[in-house]
C-alpha cells in the first residue's frame, strides 16, 4: 500500500534523527538499524512502505542452477514489488556476498520502486551508482549471493540491522541512516516530529545568534514563550539556519 | 515426521566430527553450528527430525502482555512439536536474552521432544540442568526474550549458528556440536559414516599400536588391504580404542 | 551500607531470571551484564551493595612502579569497601590483562567482601577457586592489569558489562549471570520477585503433572484461581519441583 | 611472472563480481578478501601477479632498531617486486597499526608495481592519495607497524582478508574489492568471464528496455535465442548501458 | 589551558603518522584511537588540549526528562569548555546512539572549541557538515544518546578508542586518525617530531628521484651525511614533494 | 631441542601469571595468547620448546584429495615433532573447522610431544579428552580441516592468538592460558620468576594471616626486611597457603 502524498511530503523533511526522538518518547528505542548506510553522500531521504524480503544462509544441496528458474526468487519478489514501496532485505547481516546487483537495481528502478535497504551488501557498484538507484546496505562485496546466501520468501516480518521489520511498516531513510516507524503510529509521530524540527530550527537561530544551551535546550519555560512568541510572529522557518563560527572566516 | 528407529540406533553411533567429513565430500562445507554448544559436558549424543522456530528483534508496541496470548506464540509452537523432534530455534544469535527457561523446558521434555537447539541461549539454568532435558546453545542469560525478541513462527527455513535448517532436516547434536543433514541425504550419510567410523576405529587401533601416519591416515593401498584383512577376521570393532600414551602411566 | 538482613534473605531465594522479568515490567530493559559470567558451576547466589572499580587503558608513562603506592591504587579501595559490599570493576571489556589475582581476591574475602564481579577477567585462577571467593568474570587472563589497564577511583557511576553501576546499586549474581537493581526500586522488586517465584514453582508443578502450557503460562483467569486456590490450601512451595521426563527413567 | 599483455587489456574489462561468478561455478567460494576495500573511490580496475609478504605480531625483544638493517626487512622486498605484480600482504588483519607509508608506496611506484593489496592498513594516507599509487586496504592508521607488526618474508603462501593467495596467483581489485584467481584457471576464467560479461550487458539493455527480469535473467531458452541473435547482427557492446529511471528526468 | 601559539603551528605541520613513531621509540605504543576516525575528507590537522566527557550505558529509572535540566550534563559541560581545546567524548564505543547533534555542534564552535573527537557517533550529519566543525568519530547514528547513553561527567580521566585520555593531555587528529601526547612529554615530542618530518622529506625527494629503500630508509652513515649537507645547503623542505611515478604521465 | 630437565622442573612450579609479570617489567607485553585455554580443567601445567605449524584458508583447487598424501601435510609434520616439544599451531584465529582429531592427537602423544597449543579448534573432543593428551585451543568444533584450513608448513615464525612464536621458543600453559618465552630469555625469566613466586606465597600468608595490602603488596621497605627475614628462617615454603575466608566455615 502507498503512502498518501501529503505523508510522504512530510516525511521528505522530517531527518532520521527527529524520528528517532519522538520514538524513544513513545518507549521504542530500537528502531534505527545497525551497520546500515546510504551508499553515496548527499542521497536524499527517502520513505516508502516497506516490502521485505529474507535470506537465510546457503546450503550447496539446495542452492543449484535450477533454483534460479523457482517461483520463490528474488527476481519474482522484485515484479510484485508495488511502486513507491522500499525494499528491505535481512540477510542476517552477511556482508561476504551480495543480494543485487545493477542489473537488478535497475529493474527495481524500472519497477517504481523507491529505494533498496538492506542489512547486507551489493555489488557491481559503480553500475548501481550510475542507475542513481538509491541504496543503504552495509557496502560492497563482489560475490553473488548463491556464494553465501539463499532466498527464501517475501513479505514476512523481518530483522534488519538488528530492528524488527513488518511489512508495511513505514521506512525512512537518510544520511544518519535507517528507521522504521510501526504503520498504526504513522500519524501521530509525523505530526509530533514535525513539531519538534520547528522548534530545533529556532532553537539553531538562537545559538547561532550566541545564546548558551542551559534554558535553551530543551527550552526552560522562558524560552517555550520566546518560542510560541516567534512562531505567531512566523519568525520560524521549517529549515535549519546554518551556523557560521569563528573558524569559518 | 519421526525418523524410524534403525536410523536412529545409527546415528546415535555416528559422531558429528563423521558426518560432516562425509558431507564435505558431498560438496556440503556449511553444515555445522558455529557458536552453539552443550550445555552440560557428556550430555549423550542425540538425533531427530527439525522443528524450527523463528525469532526477530522485539519492537515495544508488539511485544505487549496481550501479544502473549497470542496464537502464534513460542508456547504456541511447543504444544505442536511431534515427539522425538529436536526444536531448533533461530534467534539471530542474539545472547543478552533467553528464548526459555526451565517451566518451558520441562513441557517439551513432556511432550517427548528430544533436545533443543539454538544460537540464542536460555535461562533458569540451574532448573533447565535439573530436568536433564539436552539443551544446545550459546550458553545462559538472566532477561526474559521479550527484552530483546519476539516469536514470529514455526517450521519455515530458518538460520541457526549461520547454518540454513529446513522443516524435516535431521538434525545431530553431540560434544563437538550441532550438524544439519539435509533429509534427502539421510540414507547416503548414515552408510558412508557408518563405514568410516568402522575404519577410523580400525586407524586408531593401529596409532595405539605405535604405527606411524603416513600411509595409515589416510591409508594407502596397503593399509587399505590390511584394513579389509581386520574386518574380515573381525577384528575390527566399531568402538575407537582409547589411546594409552606415555604420559598416562 | 550494607543491605538489611531480611532483604538479603529474600534476595537469596530471588533468581536474577526472575528479577530481570520484574523490572522489563518496570520499563528497565538493560539491567543483566553481557560477558560476565560465574567462575565455577554451583556457585551460590549473592547479593549486596555495588562498591564500583573503575579502570582505563594503560599508558607507559603512567604505569610506573612508583604509581603502584599511589593512594589512588586498587589496593586502597580494597581497603576502604566495607563489609557485604559487591566489588564491580568495570574494565571497559578488556580480556587480555587481569584486574586482580589470588592476593587480592583474599585480602577481599578477609574484609567481608560478598564477591568480585567484572566485565573482564582474573588471574591465578587456580589460587582464586582455592579461596572460595565468588567471582563473576569473563573468564581469566595471565598477564596482571599493568599491561594494559590503569586503575583510577572507586565509588563513581560505572558501566560493567554494558550496564550502568551506580554506587550502593543492588547487585545480585547467580548462574544465569548478574543484574542490578537500583537502588530506589529495591523493595517493590523483592516484593514483586518474590511474588512470581512462588506463582512460577506452581506452574512447574502442574507441568510436571503433565499440564499444557497454554491458559497456564502465562495463566487465565482460571489457572489463576486455581493457584489462589493452591496458596490457600498452603500447597504451594516456594522451591521448584525438578519434572522428571520420560527420559530420566 | 609477468601477465601477459592481452590476458591484463582483457582483465580490465571484467568485473571483480563477474569472476567471482564464474568461479563459484567451478566450485570455488572463497576468492574474495573481506575487509579490504579501495583506497579511493574511481579507482581504476588493476589486475597482476601476486608478490606476496607476511607480517606476524610484534615482540619486543625482536623489533630493535638494529633489526631495521635486517635483509628480511618489507624495504628488501620492495627491492625485489618485478615490474607489473601486485604486492599483497597478510597482516592477520590487525589494524592499529600500519605497513606501509607514503615513502614505502613511492618507492613500490617507481619500481613499477601496479598495487598493493592488504588486509592491513596504511598510514599517511593523504600522501599515498597524492601518489596515486591505488591501495586496497582496511583503512588507515597512524602507527608504524613495529608498534604492533613484525615483517617475517615474502613470496610464501599467505592469508588474506580471509583468502589463501599463492605467490603469482592473479589478483584483480576494483570498486567490489579484491579477488584472486589461482594461476592454473586463469585462461578458462578470462574466457568464461568475458562471455558473461557481454551476455550481462544485452541482459541489461533488456531491462533498460522494460523487460521484466523471469526468463531474461538468468535467461530461458527464448531469451538466449534472443541474445544469440543480437550477437550475430553486432548489436550487443561490451559496456554495460546506464539505466535511466523514472527518479532521474 | 590553551596550547601557546608557536607550539600549535608546529603541530600543525606534524603528522599523527609522525608523532606516533617518536612516541614508540620512548616506549609509548598506546596513543592511537582505534575506530575513530575524520567526518569528512581533507578535513585539516587539528590540535588542542583535552577537554573529557564521559558517558555511561543509559538506565531508564535515570534517564527521566527531569534529568535533562541536571547541572550534570553535557549542555552544562559545554558552557564550561575553554577557547582552544578539544572535547574528547567516552562512549564505551557505543556506536548505536549519538551523542551530539548540529545544536550542540554549533554551540561548541561558538565557544572557540577547536574540534570534537569521540569513540562513539554523531547525529544531524548534514548539519553538523554545515557547520564546518571539525569532528572525528566512529561514523553516525540518529538515535539520540538518551536511547543508549547516559552524561556522568567531565574532566575526568577516560578512555577514547582505547587509549587513556587524562584532562589537559595533548590531541592531534588528522586523515591518519587522532593520537594522545601526554601533557608532560609535550615539548620533547614536538622537537623530535619536527626533526623526523624534515628528514622524511629529504628520503621522499630521494625516493623521487629513484634511490632505492635499502641504506636510505632508514638512513645508513652515508645517507645521513648527505641528509646533513643537504640541511647546510638549505635543499631541504619541510613539505615532501610529492612523487610522479610511471602510472601519473 | 628439548629443554634441560631442571629448567623444566623449575617451570612446571612458576605460574603463566608469574612470567607474564616478570615479562612486562623487561618490557615484553604481548606473550600471553588470546581465546587460548585448556580443554579442561585441572589440566596440569606443562612446558617445552615451541614446534610451530601454519595454516591458511582453505581454496577448493588445493584442497584435492591427492593433496593428503603430500609431503607437506601436518601428519608428515607430527612425525618429524621431537620428543618433549609443544606443538603451536597457527589457525590465523579460525573456529569453524577443527585441525586435529582424536587420531591425530593419540599419534603426538605417542611420539612424546608434551601438548598441543592453537588459536584455533580440536574435534572428535571426547576421544582427545580419553587420551589425556593435553590441549590448549579455542574450543571445538565438529568439521575437519579441509573445509576452512589448509596446512602450508612446520617450524616457520607464526601468529599464534595474537602472540608471535619462534621456533625453539619457550611455551608454557596452565589454567591462565598460554605464554611465549624468548628464547634467548629463558634463563633469566626462569630465575627471576622463581624469586617472585617465593615472595608472593610469603605475601600470601601475611594476608592469610590478617595483614593489610598497603605497604605489604607491593612489599615497602619494611615489608621486605621481614620477607627477607622469614626466608632467612627457612619460613617460607614455595606452595601458597590456602586462605580460608569468613565464608568457608
């Protein structure tokens, strides 16, 4: 199932590390996934449903040339993935092989699908670079995945980089990494993360402007009115001002 | 679905150090548990069909008291084991939480399964050691699985100590450690261990008796003669003689 | 300060299995040390006082010989812990140098010292299991602290085994391993533990006599009566029955 | 030993992730280094003979600086590098402390060595960048090796990031990392790998075109009459084309 | 206590590479912080003295919002930090929550602190990019250090990366890593690392120019005279020359 | 060379915690092997010249069955092993593949080698423990050799748990693990060691007795005056006294 539009709108400016916050106020504290990173610099964030898929390890009995043609492949997985969904595979953190590789990348890509999120690795990675096809895994390995891994179904709950992972639960994904939000809490953490970006993006201008943290950060009541203050005069902005320091003269 | 009985006697005359030498001929280099081992020294080898049972990282708002309810619980999947299964549970070797203590345990001693076997570890260990049930793991923890997992169902493939188990494999525990036989292999494994086993024991007996190890281990055609020479006369016994070194008068 | 006799009593009866399970109820996920396990098997359960040891890594030009009078040394906080206390040095892990040895751990149990517990490891191991001292450890090392750790204060907030320590913590080990409890909370936890290990020997009782797990563990309205019931008729012990399954016969 | 010209222009055509393809083929799993990585990203595909080098933990006693003079220094092994290897060197992994700096990578250049491969680490690494020399490694440290490292010879069997090389064994190391193909099979791999590389190449064309991936990857008997075909009329190149997707317009 | 100006730009031209040789050589092999490591490329040398912090793993009895307003917390330790040193942070390593986001990052630069080096992670990366403030960590993180990490205190002796940090020690960080001078060896360290740094660019040049390792590096009587001369002439240069060797034409 | 028979007598009393003690103050930090311990308890201590084995990664092509006849395969290296030696064997840390069984062992020990040493696992456990032969390694493991390992040759300098071993170094292994002694350090470390293991077991029943460490451990000048008085009188006796603490009533 999509996102609706105005979701996905908002989560576009919503970081990772927001998200995280309002989660651990909600008592989920394991929601960021380890060892997973974007594969360049400077991708955009990313959210989508997640579609996910599971590896366990290879056995030599099972893993033959004539598996590949099977109905239960990752190729068959990837030509039912919806559009807008991201996919997110738990490879039980195996990194001497490779799920995907551009080729595949680039079907998923031909698919509408939004990004590919993994606790594993891909390969041929100058071709998924050059697709533009957003990834966060864990790097590179030159294997193919029947050197150390089998495939074996699609939409079940999953471990990813140590974090739970249901189908349809909500992924975002940045430069701070990975999270998932619980589908039936979508709602409501948008709406209290935004809140909070706002209030951070004041709380910026004020040290930028040379203000000290204690009664700042977290705001002492003083300062909650200076904020509301700001915010009805529309003094705000959603975007971060950035810091110039002594250094950068 | 229970082994029969012949092979059972078999296997349980059958160390795991054979299968696996028998399997890497086969081409099967990953069959063996990496981290899971006995929880007691001299707990008796034992062999079953696999039951498997699969865990993922726990998430907050899943893991409630209702969720304990729940049909597809961990207590669930015991009530369902067939007698003489060995339970083989995949936690993604997670350790800092038990997946069962000594009441769950003791229900699946009940029920006639025959062992545990997992990559996570349990808990209660000193009732767990008071039942005698064979337990396999990566040793003890104090906390409750819901600190740190949550049971998502049974009998699918799964991953236990890197190792891939499906529903049915025979599985074989002992002091070197868990191995999986993929079930079509049963037959062919168990007659070709069974033969080196007969021969190891025959090696061993000629290594007591001073002889030297090229040409006996392995043996060339010589040995290989005088070897059929032994079984002939029966002088071969399948049991390996125990070594008397200079060291132990 | 030494914990009350009665309380200490309880605690005896208490394991930390047990513990962990009241406190996951209390929010408190992260209160059992990875790593740190018992020295010997059978080693009886302890409970006392936390007195914290704090280490760093060693560097040369500080680990001079003169430093050993240093009144800042491992020695002097020996000599200050007072009776009953848990000793609980936090090594930051390390495994490949040993905080303490024979000395040390007598000179402990001659002041009154209840046990030694650490994230990282002993020496003298021998000597150490000669003196009876319960250590909870992660094993043991030749090499002594000086080649690669530096001592540097007592009694501040520690971390052991992943876990925060804070002085006068209630620290209880037992072979499931050690968990804290802080010290606030001691009284509604032994109330709470005590509670459940009664409840939970009841429920191994029915098991044994061949109940089913589900609607008794955890128990329905009914199984609840039941074991009112059971306290009322004073049936209930608060010791574990050991099942006795088909295979002990 | 010295590749020969046409077999190095054919090798920098092929992908590390191509070989490790068509060596698992042939049964062998274990090509590929975990750890090491490129030092740079665009770094151009290398491809040459292995000189190996072996490293072991330091002692104290033997690293003195008379020990530097020695004729089994890395200094000597450098003097002996043929024009055209790819020096290779075990370290067991450690890395804290590093092999190799900018004036040793200098040195390596000049004598015509076309990389260096480790699964060690390097130091001064802005002046090794500034040389160009391409380093396949773990990282970067600043400590010399004699602060952890004893060099112990050259051109014997070692371990590698996991992976036994054979002196004159060929490397090949790009953006997926390093593999080795042992000399014996290095025609028949050149060969088989090329053949893929082009078949992989129309397979992506495919998939750029829209076609979905079952029965084109890995192709059924319609898609490689389609490729044979495309074959015949020249209309296959050997690079692979960029997927545009529907996220770049 | 800041660092004199002259002694800062003699740092400035002292690499982490060349400091840890002279710091082996007066037997000091523990001054490198392993894992962590610059945020971005070609980030410049830093130095300064050493301001700590110290973080213990999070308990959620403590970890109250009430707390968050403590005079014991990394806010206040910031008000406090002098112009001109660096904050060192120890996490235990703990790499799963961050400890500081772009707020306190760019409250930190406002107050003249020179850099931030932890053995644990950051968050808002984008941001604290943005702010040109130099870190050096083990990478980045969203969740913030509430889900994992508690505040106990500052200017106490730690350990970053495994190597002790004792308040007002002496911290270089660049590309190669970050090492530890102890303050009392501060001077002697500088002069000899100053003199290294002149002599390597010498051998550079040497190599450069096609001299072979042996006798040069390190230098025989023979090399070291013509070093000299080339000292008396004025030939030498602080900054190696960078080398062209045959790939770069 | 097998050790002189008083030197050996000497050693089978001086504890590996003694002569990593003596170690470090001649500046020899890195003697102890890492993960390497007995495979059981109450292993008596043992000592003798290393016998040093190389393993690296297994490759399919290599690891033919025509490669067990070779000459260069470990059994033709056990029987070359001189009486009294202590084979180390060199596994680079490798736990999933097992490098000698019960066969192997039996033959050592009938060939008078003293014991086997490795960072790596043994199989066939219960048999190697029926042999009494005594082993230190890192555990167990069922598969053989071939499936991970493949043996490239004896008496070479190797890694053994992070330590560096020499041919004819001086190894000895009790319940604290395994130490490496130079060679040419022998002597020195022997008698050095004797004197301190005669001052602690004096130190030892001073803290038996009561005493407090300050002063005492390390003895000041006091303290050694009535040591030195005690062994003047012939009081002191080679054996520490067992302390009996409070709680062994």
């Amino acid at each position: 199932m999509a996102l609706d539009p105005m979701t996905l709108e908002k989560l576009a400016d919503i970081s990772t590390a927001t998200i995280t916050t309002v989660l651990v106020k909600k008592g989920l504290r394991n929601v960021w996934m380890r060892g997973t990173r974007p594969l360049r610099t400077n991708q955009p964030r990313v959210a989508g449903s997640a579609f996910t898929l599971r590896f366990i390890p290879v056995r030599e009995d099972v893993a033959t040339p004539e598996s590949w043609a099977s109905p239960r492949s990752s190729r068959a997985a990837i030509e039912v993935m919806p559009k807008g969904c991201i996919a997110v595979a738990d490879t039980m953190g195996v990194t001497s092989a490779a799920i995907f590789g551009d080729i595949l990348c680039a079907r998923m890509q031909q698919r509408g699908v939004t990004a590919l999120v993994t606790d594993g690795v891909i390969r041929d990675v100058r071709g998924v670079l050059g697709t533009n096809f957003p990834v966060w895994s864990q790097g590179v390995a030159a294997p193919p995945s029947i050197t150390a891994l089998t495939f074996v179904g699609w939409q079940e709950p999953i471990a990813c980089g140590g974090v739970a992972v249901y189908p349809e639960d909500i992924v975002v994904a940045d430069d701070d990494g990975v999270v998932v939000i619980p589908k039936a809490l979508l709602d409501e953490v948008v709406s209290a993360a935004y809140d909070q970006e706002q209030m951070e993006s004041w709380i910026m201008s004020e040290v930028v402007r040379g203000e000290a943290l204690l009664g700042l950060y977290p705001p002492n009541t003083e300062a909650q009115a200076r904020y509301k203050e700001a915010v009805r005069k529309g003094l705000t902005t959603f975007k971060r001002p950035k810091p110039k320091g002594p250094k950068q003269s």
